[in-house]
C-alpha cells in the first residue's frame, strides 16, 4: 500500500517506521551483550506483524496480559508465551488447557486454589498446562520466600500441570523519573525475587523462567542478575512521551502519533483566545498518564512550537495557540498527537497506519484490539 499522510481520513493511529526501527535496534544491540533475554510486552501495540520484527532482532518470545491476547498471538505463529495474569474461573481455565495442547504458553499463579482448580481440568489432557508463579511486587502475587516455595512444591505434585518458574512486575518505579532512585528501588525488590529463586532450586525444584522488569528498567534488570532469564518491555517500541523525559529513556524515540484535523477555529470566547478545535478525543487517544507522572501529561501537539493542549473530550481536542500559529492554522489543517499512553490508544484503533516520512508504506490491523477476556 502506498500514499500519503495528508491523504488519509482522521482521527489516524500512525507510526513512525524510522523512529520504531530505530527503539528495536537499541534493545537489540544492548541485549546482544546480556545474558538476560528480550520477552516484549504485547499489550502495547496488539499487533503480530510488530511481534515478528521484535523476534527477528532477537526476542526469545513476548508476554501477554490476557489469554485473549495470547490465542490471537499464538494463532499468529508466535512462542514463548508468558502471561502475565492470573487465568481464574471454569470457562477461562478450559480456555487455557485447550491452548495449552497446541501452543507454547506459560501463565501466572499466585494462589493454591487456582493452582488446583488449573490442575483438575488439566489432568486428563496429553499436554500439562505450564506455570509460573507470580513474585508480590505491590499487586498480585506470593510473598518472596517461603510462600513461594510452597507454592512451586504443590505445583510439582499435581498432576496436569508443570513448574516453569516465576516472575514479577514492580510497581515502585513506573514514575520514578530519576534514573538513581529508579535503580535502588527496583534492585531491592528484585532481591526477592532472586532469593525466592534460590529457595526453590533449593527445595530440589528446577527454574527455568525468571521474568522480570519493563521499559523502565531496559538497562537496570538485566544487569542485576545474571539469573534473571528475561525483561518485559512494552512502551519501549513506541515511547510515551512523558516516559521518554524519564532519565535513560531518552535513547528511544517517540514513534506513535494520532493524526487529527482542525474543524472549528470558533473555540476562542471570552478570556480564552487563539484556539482551535479538531476531531481526536479520548475515544481516539488516551491521556490516563496524567497523575503518574505528575505532570500535565495530555497528548502532546507535534510541530507548533507553544501549542498546548487544554481541553479533551470523547471527540474533540482544544488547542492553544499563540497569535502567530492560530492565523496560519486553518480549517480542515491536519495536526498531529504524540500520546502520553501509547498502549491504551493503541487500544482504540482497528489499525496502524505505518509511515516512511510522510508516505504510506503498510496498514497493519491491530489483530489483538479489544483482547479483553
């Protein structure tokens, strides 16, 4: 397919190619020198094609939040499947062994009655369900320790399913703009995990998977321990841009934007003066990011100088501008959004459009929108 940007129909979900070739290339020239592997996140952009260039620089397999997603991934072709929730509930459980029998997927557990309940509709099937267990990091998961030992014990013992190893996500550092206080925080919750790690190997119990970190952390996790077997970026493909201000984010580049065009130019009433409105909302793009970064983290306005963004509603954006970009802005003028989430907007478009410059080189359908079961 080919054409161009000003060419297609808005509000447009658009990436830029050279920008996400080039966040590919970082992790993969720097992972290319740790022993620790890449196991990208799929939440972010919920496309396979993307997945199948992040495995052909060097991902040993991706990481789901749903087993929703992991069906459409693994249908797709992909491995290595992780996911990084707990799978509870009959209807989801069936869900799960039935992949579980054609696909190369492993799932979170944190609790012994789940771990039973997976085990009894698995234990009849030629292919046990795999498990790791889900290390608390400040949401769900088994306290570091003994807990966790208990659990890869129990594991072992029943039938139908298999020990894989354990993983984390740690939600002391997402907003930690400070690359120092960053690293302390997420080293010290990883020793829990490690140790969680040694106590089991202990107990006589093999771990293969130790599956830790995210974007964040890109150049902390895997220099912690030479044990962690893998990291879980997501945002890095794409960059928000609050999260590209964060100290050792700045490498990545932006590469997602909506694209919006002006329809009203008759905003500017009263005490608020030079403002456009055009036809991207919060059911175009997302802006959730606000309090976490503890900035104004609306979608940020790419090529006017001053622009701010002071208003979004389900479909409309208002724009502020100085004196100068209001008179040369006109009706039907297209802007574009950089998103302060990338992962949730992502979640708002049936597709991608994706660009070389300003011309069209591929439309890529979000295979995994709306994977929400």
């Amino acid at each position: 397919m080919s054409g161009m940007k000003s060419n297609l129909d808005t509000p447009a979900l658009l990436i830029d190619l050279d920008a996400m070739e080039h966040n590919i290339r970082k992790m993969e020239e720097y992972y290319g020198g740790m022993k620790a592997n890449l196991r990208p996140h799929m939440k972010t952009h919920k496309t396979p094609i993307i997945t199948h260039k992040q495995i052909e620089a060097g991902a040993i397999g991706v990481t789901c939040q749903k087993l929703e997603e992991a069906e459409i991934f693994a249908r797709a072709g992909i491995g290595g499947i992780l996911v990084t929730n707990q799978i509870v509930g009959e209807r989801k459980i069936a869900r799960l062994v039935d992949l579980s029998q054609w696909a190369d997927v492993t799932v979170g557990v944190d609790d012994l009655e789940n771990v039973r309940a997976i085990s009894r509709a698995a234990r009849d099937v030629a292919k046990p369900v795999n498990l790791a267990i889900e290390i608390y990091m400040g949401r769900c998961g088994v306290e570091p320790g003994a807990a966790v030992v208990e659990m890869a014990r129990e594991i072992v013992s029943l039938p139908g399913i298999c020990f894989k190893g354990i993983w984390s996500h740690d939600l002391s550092t997402p907003d930690v703009v400070d690359f120092a206080e960053r690293k302390i925080r997420h080293e010290a919750a990883l020793e829990g995990v490690i140790n969680s790690k040694h106590m089991i190997e202990a107990a006589g119990i093999e771990v293969e998977i130790v599956s830790c970190g995210y974007s964040a952390t890109w150049n902390i996790t895997p220099e912690f321990s030479p044990e962690i077997t893998d990291v879980q970026v997501g945002s890095y493909i794409f960059m928000d841009w609050p999260y590209q201000q964060m100290e050792g984010m700045e490498e990545f580049r932006c590469a997602l934007s909506v694209l919006t065009t002006v329809v009203s130019k008759n905003a500017s009433k009263g005490d608020r003066k030079n403002v456009v409105i055009t036809d991207c909302g919060i059911k175009s793009i997302a802006s959730e990011h606000t309090a976490n970064y503890g900035i104004n983290a609306f979608p940020k306005v790419k090529g006017i100088p001053g622009a701010e963004m002071i208003a979004l509603s389900e479909e409309h954006a208002l724009i502020q501008l100085d004196e100068e970009a209001f008179q040369r802005v006109k009706l039907g003028d297209q802007l574009e959004f950089a998103p302060p989430h990338c992962c949730s907007t992502c979640n708002l478009h049936d597709k991608f459009y994706a660009l070389r410059g300003d011309r069209v080189e591929a439309i890529w359908p979000i295979a995994a929108r709306g994977a929400a079961t």
